[in-house]
C-alpha cells in the first residue's frame, strides 16, 4: 500500500472509528485487487516502444484493445468497490472515496501518458 496515498485518503475522508473498521480492509483489498491489474499497462507501453519506429495497424489495434481492455477491468473494479463501500459504510464515503481515488489515478495516468510520444 502506498503510504502517500494512504495518507491523502485519511486527510481528506472523515470517517467514525466503526467506519474505519470497515473501511480499510475495503480498502486495501480493492489496492490489492488494483495492483493485479497494474502490469497490463505497463506491458502495452513497452510493447508500443517496440513497434513505435514502424507501427503496423494490427499492432495498433492489438495495443488500443489491450489498453481499452485495461481500463474496463479498471471500471469494473471500482463498481465493485463503490457497491461494496456503498452497502457495508455508507454511499457517501463511497462516493467521497472514489472521488479522492479517482483524482490519485487521475495523476498517475497523466504523469505515465506525458511520457509515451504520440504513435507516428
């Protein structure tokens, strides 16, 4: 678990001491559950570094889908959770939670996407 991240999350969701009880374990089993999927990025980006200097249209359409795939699996795990957090705490956390959530991954993907050049 990353400890920034933690850190961010309990600044900015308030939380009674039998919410908390819920909710971290909630928590770091959707963190566990998300690290499983971080590798598929990473993997397309090195694929995509392959093939940047000659990009054929099937290896841009494995890599879209692949990437496209990534995030659905992305989105389906936060529907998991929101429900989760939803029904065990409260939507209210749940919402809040996924909105500092969201924001986190938010910058991380930008700073991973300011890195990779545009496909030529």
């Amino acid at each position: 678990m990353c400890k920034p991240k933690i850190h961010i999350i309990r600044q900015n969701l308030t939380l009674t001491d039998d919410q908390a009880k819920k909710f971290w374990p909630l928590q770091q089993s959707y963190e566990n559950e998300l690290s499983t999927l971080g590798d598929q990025p990473v993997d397309v980006i090195r694929d995509y570094a392959k093939n940047w200097d000659n990009l054929s249209d099937a290896t841009a359409k494995d890599l879209g889908t692949r990437l496209l795939d990534y995030q659905q699996k992305r989105i389906d795990l936060r529907n998991k959770y929101f429900d989760r957090i939803s029904k065990e705490i409260t939507p209210t956390i749940a919402a809040k939670f996924f909105q500092i959530e969201l924001q986190i991954e938010d910058l991380i993907d930008l700073e991973i996407a300011s890195s990779v050049p545009l496909a030529k």
